[in-house]
C-alpha cells in the first residue's frame, strides 16, 4: 500500500511512464524507499484499476509511443488523505544489522570484513546523496515542494553519517 502511495506522490510532481517512475525511484527516493521495476509496473495497473491514475499515450515522432501515467482527482485525494493520516509505527527490517547481531560466532577478522563490506557501500551511498543536494533550499523558499523534498535527502544523509559514526565505534571494540 505505501508503494502505491509513493508512485500517487511521484505522478502528483509529473506525468511519468514505468521507465521514468523507476529512474525516479533510483535517483529521488532510493535513500529511504526502494521498488524493482516488476513492482513498479503492478502497482501502476493497481492505480488505474481502481482510478487512482489513468493512462495516456503521448505519441512521439521516430520513437515508440509513450505510456504516461498521470493522478486523477481521486488518486489526488488518496494521496492527501494518506499524507494526513497518522505516521505508521517506526519499524525498521534492515538484514545487515540481523547479520551483525549474529556475527559474535565469526573471527574477528570476518567480522571486520563484513564492516568493511558495509562502510564501502555506505560511503558510497553517502557520496551519491551528497551529490544530489545542489544548492541549499531554505525554510523561507518559494518552494515549499522542492524544500520538503531535499529534506528527506539531508535526512538520508545526516542517517548515512551516523552509520559510518557507528561502524568506525563496532569496529573500534573489536580491537
């Protein structure tokens, strides 16, 4: 139900095809929501089946035609009453740290490199958020859309930043 949501939330900014709605996902959203593009594509047909979202073909010169996606009114009102419902409780499923809590039967060394194995990938995550804050969007912008959006990117970045804080200590009690 949440992807469902988060696509409503992806076509209220655009019109989008499945293919835009996943390169959306990867370079948007993927800090703190991820959808393969099977699920993507489902969830599309959910939407227009129950008249959230409708199809329009956009015809294109040389190419393909385009399949867009576009909210309706109801899918508008969906998605507003979703924004202002209660937050779903906070749990987290993150098999890394399953790993971690089961780790204590490993060397140390093979501890270690399951750290490691984590620090690279978040550093590498780290790196790719950073890059895409560009120029700093305030409180007091005209945009208020576009501030709420590079809210939830600092966040996934001020989250990243204490993982790394967190492996470097793990590691550290190691030794």
């Amino acid at each position: 139900m949440i992807l469902s949501n988060v696509i409503l939330g992806m076509l209220a900014v655009a019109p989008m095809t499945g293919y835009d709605l996943k390169k959306r996902f990867d370079t948007t959203v993927a800090h703190f929501w991820s959808a393969d593009k099977a699920q993507i594509y489902r969830t599309l047909a959910r939407l227009v089946a129950d008249d959230l979202a409708v199809v329009m073909t956009v015809r294109q010169d040389g190419l393909p035609d385009r399949q867009e996606h576009h909210i309706t009114d109801t899918g508008r009102t969906a998605l507003a009453e979703w924004l202002l419902s209660a937050p779903d409780p906070y749990r987290e499923r993150d098999p890394f740290l399953a790993r971690v809590f089961f780790s204590g039967t490993l060397e140390p060394d093979d501890i270690l490199a399951l750290l490691w194995a984590r620090r690279l990938a978040a550093q590498s995550m780290l790196d790719e958020l950073v890059s895409q804050l560009g120029p700093s969007v305030t409180p007091v912008s005209k945009n208020r859309e576009e501030y709420m959006r590079s809210a939830t990117l600092r966040n996934g970045i001020s989250h990243v930043r204490a993982e790394l804080e967190w492996l470097e200590a793990v590691e550290e009690g190691l030794q």
